[in-house]
C-alpha cells in the first residue's frame, strides 16, 4: 500500500505584511498580493483615517491599494465634528455649513446678534452690522461684497440737477448723481428750448444731462427751424435759411419805400433791399409823391421808380 504524501501549500513559508495576504497568482507562483474585489455586504467600520467603510474588508482592500496604514478604529460608522467635515465644504453667498444626522451636510443663512457697527454693501443698503450683510446676501442668493464701514451715503443729501437722477454707485462705494443712459426708440419729437428737435423729451434730457445746460421742453412737436432765425434786407426765412423773393406777382399795390421809390407792390421793395443788401422799409402804400419827400428830410433821394 503506498503513503500518501501531502505536499506543503506554496504559501506555507511566505509571511506577508497586512494587510496583504498570500495568494498564487496565474502561474501559480506563492505572491504577497491585495486581498481580491470585496463581495456586497454591506456593514459599516471607521478606519484610522476618520473615514467610513462598507466593510472590514474594503477597508483592507483599500489600505492595500493605496500602501497606507489604515486600520479599524470602531465597528460603525465614524463620528466627524463639525468643523471637520464643514472644513472641505463651502457654503455660497455668506452660508454657513451645518452638520445634520448621518453626517449630512446643509447650508444655512446666518443668525444675528443686534449689534450696532453699520457697514455700507455693495447694494447701496446700510447695515447694522457685516453679519446683516453676509444674512442679506445669502436670503438673496446674491454677492453683497462690503464698500466701507459706516452707513452708505444716501440720496437724500444729494440734489441732482439736468435731469440726472440718484442711485448707488458700485465703483465708488457711494450715491451719485447719473445721467439717463438708455432711451426707448419712439417716433414723438420734443422741441427743446435751445431750438433743436430731439427724436423724444429722454433724448433731450440725455442731451441736457450730458453737456449740463438747462435745455427745457417747448413743445411735443417739431421745432420750426425759423422761429430763432432773424433775417434781414427783406429776405425770409425758409427751412432755417433766410433767402429773397426770386418772384414777385404782377399785382400794381404801389408802396413808398424810405429811400423815396415807389414799388409795384411790397414784395418787389423786399426784393430790392435784399438783392442790394441794404436796409428798406416802406413808408405808406401808396406812390410816392414830392411834398411828402420834401417834409421828411430822413427820405433818401429819389432814384428810378420800379
């Protein structure tokens, strides 16, 4: 009968640092190796480095891997301040991090104190103190950044001339005066009181706003160009030109012009004045007659009637 020898396990004389284990790998030659994919069960341990594992053996399995010395600390899930877990997390617009059951984390707005050390926001708003502010912001979901300490300079000391109006100004951490910078396109032209039309009364506030001149509202309509014109030696003004009668009728209205002429009508004594650029007015309607040129001594000598 022959004597069955049992042969030694390759892994027999192998001692491996945990939390390798020995293992054969696919020639099967004896290796120190990291214990195999961990199966589906899930009981929770805290390692040594404050972090919870599905398992004893995932927490080996991961010390392995990572070729650090992490052991088993409790048999449950670990137990983390605060502070420590609030540590990695930031909470936006001014939140703070709060740790709830289970080690769930939320963000909530600040409570506080009534304490008065106003500081001005970056909205324009006074508060009684920066965690107002930091509550403010985060209520709003909007960053509130701090302009200065004290109270923020309001628009009710301020006076804003040429149609400029009041608002906080970001850049300058205070209330300043600004002219209007958007006007809505529509098709209702103001007259302004320096003679020009605006394509609306926002344009000439712009205008006025701008160059800092009192430019006042004269009428919702187009300026007449001539109104500010003065024309002169009869001519008259059309589309903001002042020009001369180029035509005259034949109608016989006969005017004693101040130079002792008479003039088929007042149209043709215009048209003479303002041809030679000289000042004429007429003196009566009517020819002019000897004795009437003889009592006035301001009468220029008569010349060729027209």
């Amino acid at each position: 009968m022959k004597k069955i020898v049992k042969s030694e396990h390759p892994c027999h004389k192998i001692s491996c640092l945990p939390p390798m284990i020995c293992a054969l790998d696919s020639k099967k030659v004896a290796q120190c190796l990291c214990p195999p994919p961990c199966p589906k069960v899930y009981k929770p341990v805290c390692g040594s480095d404050r972090r919870t594992y599905d398992s004893d053996c995932h927490l080996r399995r991961h010390s392995c891997l990572m070729q650090s010395n992490v052991t088993k600390v409790l048999d449950t899930f670990c137990t983390r301040s605060n502070d420590e877990i609030c540590a990695t997390e930031t909470c936006p617009f001014g939140g703070l991090c709060v740790l709830e059951g289970n080690n769930l984390i939320k963000c909530e707005c600040p409570q506080c104190a009534n304490e008065l050390n106003a500081v001005c926001g970056s909205d324009g708003v006074t508060y009684d103190n920066e965690c107002f502010l930091r509550r403010a912001s985060c209520m709003q979901r909007m960053n509130i950044q701090i302009m200065h300490s004290g109270p923020c300079q309001g628009c009710s000391q301020l006076k804003c001339d040429f149609y400029s109006y009041c608002e906080f100004v970001v850049e300058l951490g205070r209330a300043d005066c600004v002219c209007p910078q958007v006007c809505i396109r529509d098709d209702l032209p103001v007259c302004g009181s320096d003679g020009v039309t605006y394509d609306n009364e926002c344009e000439l506030r712009v205008r006025s706003c701008k160059t800092r001149t009192h430019i006042k509202l004269v009428s919702r309509q187009p300026c007449d160009i001539c109104q500010r014109v003065v024309c002169r030696f009869g001519a008259q003004c059309e589309n903001g030109r002042c020009n001369c009668p180029k035509a005259c009728s034949d109608v016989f209205d006969p005017v004693c012009g101040n130079n002792g002429n008479t003039y088929r009508n007042e149209c043709e004594l215009r048209k003479y004045a303002c041809g030679r650029q000289i000042e004429l007015s007429a003196l009566y309607f009517g020819e002019c007659d000897v004795d009437t040129i003889a009592r006035n001594p301001r009468i220029q000598r008569p010349q060729n009637n027209i």
